[in-house]
C-alpha cells in the first residue's frame, strides 16, 4: 500500500455557533488542510501513484472560494474544524483518481489543534 499527502494552506475568519466561550465570536485561523490518498498500485511508466501537482491544483480551486473570508458566510456548515475537514474530504473525493482513495483529511486550526475525517 502506497500513500502520498498534499498539504495546503489558507486564512479565514469563522465564529462556532451554539457555543458557549471566546470561540463563539468571530476570530481568525491560519489554517492547513492536507489530504491522504492511498492505493495498491503506482503508474507503471512513470512509479506515481498520484500525481501531486493534480491533487494541488483541485484543492485549490476550492481554497480560492474560502480563502480570507468569513466561512459561516459562505459554507452551509458549521465551522468547527471537526465538519471543515469532512466537508474538504467530500468536496475532493469525486476529484481522486479511481485506482486510488482518498483515506482520510486533517484541518490544523493552529499548529497544535486539528481535526481528521475518516470514512
């Protein structure tokens, strides 16, 4: 088994809603998501399993939507870091190539606290 990860980076605000603490008002992340895709087989001609430069390009795609902005207004989630990463996980899934699998994504909040999604 084979398994390569992309990591990116954006800015945006966000506040947690029904929340009770400092969280529930609006403050701001430096924020890195990356993502972990794995499979059996490497491209025979070239030994890739999955080319990076793909994998960055439609990751970020999707960070140009969000990048420095509030995410409660433009993402139909909850903010917390628990449902950012499930929802990079379903936004990139359809863009995985089929040989491979997209196993699990992680969203750091700061250098300390993250959170990962695995199906």
């Amino acid at each position: 088994m084979y398994e390569v990860m992309v990591e990116r980076h954006f800015a945006a605000a966000h506040f947690l809603e029904n929340y009770v603490g400092p969280c529930a008002n609006m403050h701001g992340h430096n924020y890195r998501i990356q993502l972990f895709v794995q499979g059996d087989s490497l491209n025979k001609d070239n030994g890739i399993l999955v080319d990076f430069k793909d994998l960055k390009a439609h990751l970020d795609k999707f960070i140009d939507t969000i990048d420095h902005k509030v995410l409660n207004e433009v993402l139909d989630i909850h903010t917390t870091a628990e449902c950012l990463a499930k929802y990079f996980f379903d936004i990139m899934t359809p863009h995985i190539p089929t040989h491979t699998k997209l196993t699990k994504t992680t969203l750091w909040e700061s250098d300390t606290c993250s959170a990962s999604y695995i199906p």
